[in-house]
C-alpha cells in the first residue's frame, strides 16, 4: 500500500463544512460538465449510492463518473463526468466540497484499487492511496479516512493521510464498516477476525471491544451518530440485534421474518427511536426500539452529545439509562407469555411498520424528518413514505421518482 499527498496549501480539508449545497464549481482534469464532445451512445447505469452522513444527502456512482443529490426536497446538486470511466465507491463528507472516489471496473484511470480524495472547489485531487488489492469501501468523518479491503482496515488522519491504525478482519467482500460522526466520540465498528464477531475501536477512550453479534457471519450493522449503539444483522437475516458499544451488552432484538434473506442495509433514527431494514424480501421493515441514545433529541443536534466520560458512565454502570418506554410497540406472538418453553421464534418482536418495494432491486433505507423514510433503489428509484409512530402498519407512499431515468448518453 503506497499513499502520495497533495499539499493542501495551508487549507484543512474539512473546512468549508456547513449545511448548504455542494458548490457547482468549475471543473478541470479529469472531469467534464459538458457532453458535446462524444461519438457513441451509451445508457447510464448506476454503480454505487450511498448516504451522506446526516442522510440528507446521496451520492450516485455511475458508469460515466458520479452525480450528488439531496433529499429534501428530492433534486441532482450536481454531476461530474468522465471520458475513462466510472466510479464504484463516491463517499461524501457530510455536504462539503470534499469526497473520496474509488473507480469503476472499466475506468482506466482510476482503478479499484485506488482511493482519490477529491477536492472539488479546487477541481483536484488532494491525495490519493493505491493498494494491492481492491478498496471494498471508504468512510469519513472530519478527522478521519478510513479506507477498507477485504481483510484490513486502515485508518488514516484526514489532515495529513498519515496511517494511524491497521485493523486485520475475517474475510470482509462487502467493505462492512461503520464511523461515528460526532466530534466528541470516535468510534468504529468492523468485522472482527471471527465468525459473526464485531469489533469496536473507541479511539478516543483508547479502548477495543469484541462483540460476538451472530452465530452466522456478520452481513449488515450501523452505529449510532454517537457511536454508543450499534444494531448487526447475519447471513441468515432473520434477527436484528441492538448492542451497547461500550461494554458489549445485547439491549433489544427483533425479527425481520422467518426465511434467510439479504439485508441490504440498517438504519437508526437520529433520536433512536427507530430501526428500519430493507433486504431482498421486497419488505422495508421498521421496528420501535426500547433503547436510549445519549443527547436524546428528535434532531441531529452535536451540541447535544455528552462527553465520552458521560457515555461510559451511563452505558457501563447502569444499563437502565439506556432502556426507554417508546411511542409504538413491536408485535409479538400471542404465544410469547409461554417464552422459555416454546422456541425463540414465539417471543420475538416483529416489525412495527412495513412498506413493500421490488424484490428485484437491491434498496438502502434513511429516516427523514417527521417519521418518514426515504428509500433509494440501485434501479434509480427514490421513495419517500411515512408512517405512523403510534399504530404503525403500512407506510404511505408520499413521493416516488426515477432519479436516474435511462438516458442514452454520448461518450
């Protein structure tokens, strides 16, 4: 593994960093806002997308470069285009001016095995990592870039890319890994180097803990914003465990369904109130949770979060302060008063509300504001739908658009 820094120029890379739009700054290099300039017809199709940090955001890795959106209301910030390719991984820092690229199959100039930080305001490359094998994904946060391959993950400092930690995983082809995003805590989650094991890094209580998740190997988690939670599914699919991150204790666990599936992905609600989870069945489930998350606030508020010591002292002592009554409750069985005699399955909570999708697409969920969810669809499909927090049930559809619509492209 080799990196090569640009100089920065006195400039951090995570300056600029606030809630307006991506500039639409002019482009050089490699990039092209313009489409004069081509001989042959070719469809877009859509390689990657990926949230921003605060999910107000998604980025679209395309076979002819990447393109930005946002949520709400639902419009394409920006695109950037290329002649060589496209990109399989595009990485956004909450809604500044810079992202990590990791290229297509087909891109000749930028190969999987590369990672580019882009800075687009100045419509450059500020660094770059080459490896000797695949980068299965990037994640970042304002002090770090955390890049991962199949067996390793390495964590580097944002403002000098110098390697700072080298983790070794089991065998990881899905690049599964998760950061907090609040400047108080650091944490990280990964695959441990055992079957269904996850493990923490809180890197700012120098401190490692092994979680042993699932039986099965581990397919899907997230962390809370803070880092304090951290919710796991297996192969299997079938069970959605929530866990305390700072002593590894199981708090809540719900059931997706019966039969293995595919889960594409988790997510929390920012108040952690909330788990939705999508998955090849073609069912977003959602599910109320029983847990409490540090700062305990309807919206994303850093200012909110205690201090590391505060977490540690309510998640280590007392296991109380994070258990919490929620506005809907999960269904059970009608058997689950026989729990301990019959099978696990008769006790478990199922899902509070649902909403069905393609079972032939691949979907990731994120909350939105005012219990809604929004759904994007690796066949350029965005929903947004709502539910209720106090009945549950079927989600209402409320917008449904083709974000990447078939268009037939000169290169």
């Amino acid at each position: 593994m080799s990196s090569t820094v640009s100089p920065f120029g006195g400039v951090s890379p995570s300056i600029g960093l606030d809630n307006h739009n991506l500039p639409m700054a002019g482009v050089s290099g490699p990039f092209s806002n313009s489409e004069a300039d081509v001989t042959n017809y070719e469809e877009t199709e859509l390689l990657n997308a990926s949230w921003n940090q605060d999910y107000g955001c998604f980025a679209a890795g395309t076979n002819h470069g990447f393109r930005i959106y946002n949520c709400d209301p639902l419009q394409e910030t920006f695109r950037r285009d290329m002649k060589n390719g496209g990109f399989g991984i595009v990485e956004m820092l909450f809604r500044c001016n810079i992202l990590a690229l990791v290229g297509g199959k087909e891109n000749t100039q930028y190969p999987p095995n590369k990672v580019v930080i882009w800075d687009d305001h100045q419509s450059r490359c500020i660094g770059e990592f080459t490896f000797r094998s695949e980068v299965r994904a990037v994640k970042l946060r304002r002090d770090r870039v955390v890049v991962v391959l199949e067996h390793k993950v390495y964590v580097y400092n944002f403002m000098d890319l110098k390697l700072l930690h080298q983790i070794e995983t089991l065998a990881n082809p899905k690049g599964l890994c998760c950061l907090s995003h609040h400047s108080n805590t650091s944490v990280l989650a990964c695959p441990g180097i055992r079957r269904g094991q996850v493990r923490i890094e809180h890197f700012g209580l120098h401190m490692t803990k092994l979680i042993h998740a699932h039986d099965a190997q581990i397919a899907c988690m997230t962390l809370t914003i803070d880092g304090l939670l951290l919710a796991t599914a297996s192969t299997k699919g079938t069970l959605i465990r929530i866990f305390n991150t700072m002593d590894g204790t199981r708090l809540q666990e719900v059931r997706r369904g019966v039969d293995r599936a595919d889960i594409y992905s988790i997510a929390l609600s920012p108040n952690v109130q909330w788990l939705a989870v999508s998955s090849d069945k073609g069912t977003v489930h959602i599910f109320s949770l029983r847990v409490r998350g540090a700062g305990e606030d309807t919206s994303f508020q850093p200012s909110t979060i205690k201090s590391p010591a505060f977490i540690h002292q309510n998640s280590s002592s007392s296991l109380d302060a994070l258990i919490s009554p929620s506005t809907g409750a999960n269904p059970g069985s009608s058997l689950s008063f026989m729990k301990g005699v019959l099978p696990k399955y008769f006790s478990s909570e199922w899902s509070f509300a649902q909403f069905h999708v393609s079972e032939c697409t691949h979907f990731i969920a994120a909350f939105g504001s005012q219990n809604t969810l929004v759904i994007i669809g690796m066949d350029g499909s965005f929903y947004r739908c709502s539910f209720d927090p106090v009945n549950g049930g079927n989600m209402i559809q409320q917008e449904y658009v083709r974000f990447l619509k078939n268009e037939n492209r000169q290169r």
